[in-house]
C-alpha cells in the first residue's frame, strides 16, 4: 500500500507525512491520530528510498514500539520489517554496552537488581547520614541528572553532594553495575563529549512519540542523536504524566524557538472522546497560562462556555468521535448525590451500555466504553448521578468538582 492511499491531501496527517522539513512538532491531543499519522509518515520516507536501519522511532514504551512497527507490517510497507523503534532506555543500553563506548564511559551498561541496592546502602559511608537519608540522596543524584542540573547557569553542586556522587559511582564502578537513572545521563554525557562518535549519525530520521513525558536529559539526548538528521517530535503541550520521573513538558512547547526552522502542526480532532467531553476538557485547560495556543476542537472564551452547556445539556453538536451508546447496567444501583449517600454495590457496564446523569437542568447520556465498573447510583434500571453544574457564563473550572 502506498504511504498516501486514501489519505486527502488536505488532511493534517498527509501534511505531517509529506512535510520535508528539518525539524517537525506536531501538537497531537489523546484519540487524534498521531499514531496513524506517524506510520504515515514512516512508510512515505522508505517509500523515498531511505534504509530502514536509519530510521529510528522513539516511543515511550516498549508495547507502543512494536505496536508501531506491526502496524506498519500490515500495511504491507517493504523493509518496515527492518525498522527496530525502542525506548530510549532500550536504546541507552544497546550504545553503552558497544565495545568502543564502554573503553570511553569506562561504565558496565548493567542495571543494578533490586536486591544490590541493600549493600549499596549498607556500603555507603554513614558520615551521609542513615539508611533513609542515604536513599534520598541516591535519588537526588538521579534527579539532577534527569534536570541537567549542572547545565543551569548559576548552579554550584555542595560539597556534600559531590562527595556522595564520588563514592557513589566509584562502588557502581567497582561492581560493574549502573543505577537505572544513569543510563540515560551516561548516554548523554558520551555523546556530548565525543562529537566525532559514530552513534551521533547513525539515523536520517528520528520520530519521538509522546515527547512532553521525556525529561530534560532524554530531550537532550534526541537532540545529540539528530546533529544531521531530520527530527519529528509529537506530543501533547496539555498532558504530561510523568512528573515522578522529572519529565520536561517546557521542552515541546519552546520546540520551535530552540529548533530553528521547525514547522508546526496540529492534530485537533479527537476520535476516541464524545463532544461534551472534549469540550468540557478544553474549558478546564483553557485556564493553563502556560499552554500553546492549539486545543482539540478548537475552541475558546464564550463560545467553548457556549460548547459546555449545550454538551452537558445533551443537546451539544456530535462531533467525529461522538458515539451515542446505548444499553442498561447488569443490575441495580442504590442513589448517589453530592451530600448524600455514598455509592452503593458498584454497577457493571457492558460495552453498549450508557450512564444516564440526572441534575436540575438537564439530562444527558454519557457513553462509556470497554468492560468496566463504575460506582453508580440509581434505584432504578438507569444510572442517576447528580450532575453538578452552573449556569452558561460561570468559571468553567467549576466543572472540575463533579462528583462521580
């Protein structure tokens, strides 16, 4: 199949595919497409005749890998068989175990096991404190790495903290092993001090799906291994969950002021969430300051509160991805209400089946999909839930404290 069968060519995942610039950021929400726009994309550069050992899609797990490449080998894409996307982890490990990397790094790529953290902490002097201040201290050493930190103008390490790195990473030395948080920062540091290493231009074209969940050192990395190659970053500027693992949302919104020449584009219709959801979603992230401009569906100020109530009202315009299911729960629920009891027995929902929210304005059907369970309330074959809302015109961020 051709990389554009049956794509209009006016549709944004025909331009992300076509578009030849150097640097690419596609602003993407949850349910847009960004999956099928990235193999898109992939097939029309092998379609040009690029090897597929240099192509390298960055996803930010392992199941989303090889969804992508299966995907690709049921459109029957000659050579996509030969694509090998990873995490950058999986990638981490591969540069750093190569012979000629560890003679630089002078570190085995080898994850410590769960159980080699107990001598670690028993080994490490107790002048830094006890067990748990020695954990704390382990985990600050992987944060700021995670943060490049030490790249911050301004930043001066303690003398405490060099002290524990020192005898931290010469027991790792001594043991040949790695913490799991070094990998990425080891990486990063090879191929920022060897400008000459071949890992450096291994690829013509690197593809980074969910962008916004990569901390500062991971974003540096991608942009260390795309010195000359062509970079696509997709993500969205509205979600990141990630903060445990010191993710860098910053980075895809600045994307275009710290990658000259990047060409934009979005991905703004939601294929997965109904109407009402989508728009309720965007009134309440609309407060984000910090946000871009672009948001699935579009719309902002009077007309997304306009969106709202006619969505939450049950009379809101169906957009692409808005199904109307129907069905009744398996069995009966006892009442729930904001103030009231509590949600009884929890009621099952097949596919097909809908949640009908009862409140003093309006009543709307709200479609759930999957094979799920919901505490619901309702002593009669429909699910009643007290929705709370205020009138058209009120702070949309009201609408965070519904009760379910």
């Amino acid at each position: 199949m051709a990389w554009d069968s049956n794509l209009d060519p006016q549709s944004p995942a025909y331009q992300i595919a076509a578009d030849n610039s150097r640097y690419i950021r596609v602003l993407a929400g949850p349910g847009t497409g960004k999956s099928f726009a990235l193999k898109r994309r992939v097939a029309r550069i092998l379609e040009d005749g690029i090897a597929p050992t240099r192509i390298l899609p960055v996803t930010f797990t392992k199941v989303a890998a090889e969804d992508l490449q299966r995907e690709l080998i049921n459109m029957g894409v000659p050579g996509c068989e030969q694509i090998r996307g990873s995490t950058l982890h999986s990638f981490g490990m591969r540069v750093l175990s190569l012979q000629n990397v560890l003679a630089v790094t002078g570190r085995v790529s080898r994850p410590l096991n769960r159980f080699e953290m107990e001598p670690l902490l028993y080994d490490l002097p107790t002048g830094f404190g006890k067990k748990r201040e020695r954990q704390r201290r382990i985990r600050a050493y992987e944060a700021a790495w995670a943060r490049l930190q030490h790249e911050e103008p301004g930043f001066a390490q303690a003398a405490a903290d060099a002290a524990f790195q020192n005898v931290l990473v010469a027991w790792l030395r001594f043991h040949e092993g790695m913490l799991i948080g070094e990998i990425i920062p080891e990486l990063y540091r090879y191929l920022r001090n060897n400008p000459a290493a071949p890992e450096r231009s291994l690829y013509d074209h690197v593809l980074v799906d969910e962008y916004q969940d990569l901390n500062r050192a991971e974003q540096a990395v991608v942009d260390l291994l795309t010195t000359s190659a062509a970079l696509c970053v997709v993500g969205d500027d509205d979600q990141s969950l990630y903060s445990f693992k010191h993710a860098h949302p910053e980075g895809i919104r600045t994307f275009p002021r710290t990658h000259p020449g990047c060409t934009d584009h979005a991905l703004l219709d939601c294929y997965r969430c109904p109407t009402g959801v989508v728009a309720i979603a965007n009134a309440l992230i609309g407060h984000n300051v910090d946000r871009g401009t672009a948001s699935v569906g579009a719309r902002s100020g009077e007309r997304a509160r306009r969106d709202v109530d006619r969505a939450i009202s049950g009379c809101g315009p169906r957009g692409a991805g808005d199904r109307r299911l129907r069905g009744r729960p398996d069995q009966q629920t006892r009442t729930a209400s904001r103030g009231g009891s509590r949600p009884g027995p929890a009621a099952h929902y097949r596919q097909s089946d809908p949640c009908r929210v009862e409140g003093p304005w309006h009543s709307v059907e709200i479609p759930l999909s999957g094979d799920r369970t919901r505490q619901g309330g309702g002593a009669g074959a429909a699910c009643d839930i007290q929705a709370l809302r205020k009138p058209v015109g009120s702070d949309c961020a009201s609408l965070a404290s519904w009760y379910w």
